[in-house]
C-alpha cells in the first residue's frame, strides 16, 4: 500500500464507514493522519490489474483498481508486546465474494510470519457476520466480547475480539 493508492483506500474505508458496521470512525482521516501508525511491511492492496491499461509500466498501473486493502498497526511499544499487531481489512462492496478478503488476509499472514509477529487480532461488531466468517476461514479465533465497549451514531455496540496465533512463530 503506498500514496498512490490512497485516494483508491481512503474510499473503499469511507465506504465501510457509510455501511456502519465496519469501525467506530464515522469520517475519514487524511492519507497522512491514515498512515502515520500504519506498518508499512504489513499493509496491502489488491488491486484488479486489468482496468484500462495498454503496458505494464509502473506509471500506466497508476490506473489500476483497488478492490481492498490490510493493514497492521503495533498494538504497544512495549518489548513484550513486539509479535502482536492489530489489523484492519475492507474490501470495495464490488469486490466482495470474490476472494479479495482471503487474498489480502493472506498476504498479512505471511509478511507477518516473515516478520516474527506470533499474533494478529482485531475487533468486529457482531452484526459483521460476513467479517467473521472470513476471519473464521483465515484460521481466526474469537477469544472474547467486549460488551457496550463503545458508542456509535449513539448506540452502545459490542466488539468481537479475534485473533490468529501463529503456528510457525513462537
């Protein structure tokens, strides 16, 4: 994932925000309040490579669409903590069945095994039953819910906690 992809994953996230069962944000940051605590190693797009261009020049794939993006942050700066991230994916409502989600959990999965890291998690709103599922195929396990834990458009929600540990990285 990189700048040039940013206008592209900055609406597929307003798109989730606009759905409402997707994240707490209810507005979209910039590119460079979106990044700031984002991995640059463990965050990915998918991307449909065969939207209108003529070669495969770095400047024609410009044009290529993002069906969806992952991305990781540190969930603490403390040394135990160095193996756990915490990760978001989306994918354009387009996109979706079309094995984008897998694709992108699977890239994460193995930037991060590369990495060391011995466990990804994430929160999802139940309601988010399409999230859970995929999460559940990418070998995700819930470990927890975390009741009332927030409130959205005024409304007490519940947070899902899932996490995948590593079988490779102990």
């Amino acid at each position: 994932m990189t700048a040039r992809h940013g206008a592209q994953v900055l609406d597929i996230y307003r798109l989730g925000i606009d759905e409402g069962q997707a994240t707490f944000e209810t507005a979209v940051p910039t590119w460079e309040h979106f990044v700031a605590a984002k991995l640059p190693a463990h965050s990915h797009v998918a991307v449909d490579t065969d939207t209108d261009t003529d070669s495969d020049t770095d400047s024609d794939r410009d044009g290529d669409r993002v069906l969806g993006w992952v991305a990781a942050t540190a969930v603490s700066d403390r040394c135990a903590y160095a193996g756990v991230v915490e990760h978001s994916v989306y994918v354009h409502p387009e996109a979706r069945g079309r094995g984008v989600g897998s694709a992108l959990l699977a890239a994460l999965i193995a930037s991060t095994e590369a990495a060391g890291i011995w466990t990804i998690q994430s929160g999802v709103f139940p309601e988010n039953t399409a999230s859970l599922a995929l999460h559940a195929r990418a070998g995700f396990r819930v470990i927890g819910i975390r009741e009332r834990i927030g409130r959205h458009h005024g409304v007490w929600r519940d947070v899902v906690l899932i996490e995948r540990r590593s079988p490779v990285v102990s």
